[in-house]
C-alpha cells in the first residue's frame, strides 16, 4: 500500500514538473519573450519537445536559464537551436563537459557554469570571440588555459574560485590580464 502511494506521490511530482516547464515555454512563446527560464524545474537534460515548440521563437530568445536543474549534459541541438543566445546560466547541475557547438555561439556574451562537475576547462569556451564572462566557480578544474584566455578579444572577467587549481595555473593567473580574475588565489 505504502508503495503505491510513494509512486504516485513521484508520479504527481514529475507531472508537476512538467506542467510547469510547459507553463513557462508557453509564457515564453506567448509572450514574445526573449528570455526562457526553466530553472530549478528537477530537468536532468533539455527535453527534446521543447525545441518544436519554440522552433519559430528560437531566434528571438538571448537569455536561458537552466540554473538549478540535474542536467548531466546539453546537447549540440541547443545551441545550434538558440543561436542568437548572449547570455546562458547552467550554474547548480552536474555538467561535466559541453558540447564542441558551444563554439559556434555568434553572440554569447555571458555563461554561468558555477556549482557543476567540470574536471577540465570547457576549451571550446575560448573560441567565442564575443564572450565576456565565464564563472566556473566551485568546479574541479585544476588546469586553466591562460594564453587562450588571453587571446579572447572580448573576455573582461572569470571566475575559478573554489577549484582545486595547480601550482603552474596559480602563477600563470597571478601576471596581469587584459580581463579580471577571481580566483580565490591572494593576488
């Protein structure tokens, strides 16, 4: 008996879950929007039917959030559908990579990938010319590439604090930058 009423209980949360990431991709495309903010909606990856239903809103949307979700991983269909995207929050689920595409990203300004499972620096990062800040807070990366950080013309701040960062990522963060670091590190 108590089963039973364990599994519906799930049952009733997951239908929750969904019927709130659909009120809020329906407010998006209803609206206009150009923001879509499935946030703490327990996702743990972009759901394949959200891409049909915004297919003819996907141009106008420059922000996404799927901060606070238990998304493993984000597939090279988002960002090849959200190309006018500038600005995408991720902090707060288990990412542990992105995919190459991310490069592609024309207009990205802003990606949050706080409180994720990053071992190693998302590289492809490196190849946005328009990028301006990253956070990768509270991450596990231990190895950061300076020189391709320097070379990102638009790049103003990151942020690796709480990373178990090497000895030779530390120095190479301690001589002056074109961009701002926060690091954690006494500077």
């Amino acid at each position: 008996m108590t089963s039973d009423t364990a599994r519906n209980s799930d049952h009733r949360r997951m239908a929750e879950a969904v019927a709130n990431v659909a009120r809020r991709i329906n407010a998006t495309v209803e609206d206009g929007k150009d923001s879509l903010d499935l946030s703490n909606c327990k996702l743990i990856s972009f759901p394949d039917g959200v891409f049909k239903v915004l297919r003819s809103v996907s141009d106008n949307i420059r922000i996404v959030t799927l901060a606070d979700n238990e998304m493993k991983a984000l597939s090279s269909k988002f960002f090849s559908t959200f190309t006018q995207l500038r600005e995408l929050d991720l902090r707060g689920n288990v990412l542990t990579k992105l995919p190459d595409t991310v490069a592609e990203m024309e207009h990205l300004t802003c990606i949050n990938l706080a409180n994720n499972s990053f071992s190693i620096f998302p590289d492809k990062l490196t190849e946005i010319a328009t990028l301006e800040r990253i956070n990768l807070e509270g991450n596990s990366i231990t190895d950061i590439p300076v020189e391709k950080l320097s070379a990102m013309p638009a790049l103003k701040w990151i942020n690796v604090k709480s990373n178990p960062l090497d000895s030779n990522t530390l120095s190479a963060l301690q001589s002056p930058h074109n961009f701002d670091i926060v690091s954690g590190a006494d500077s």
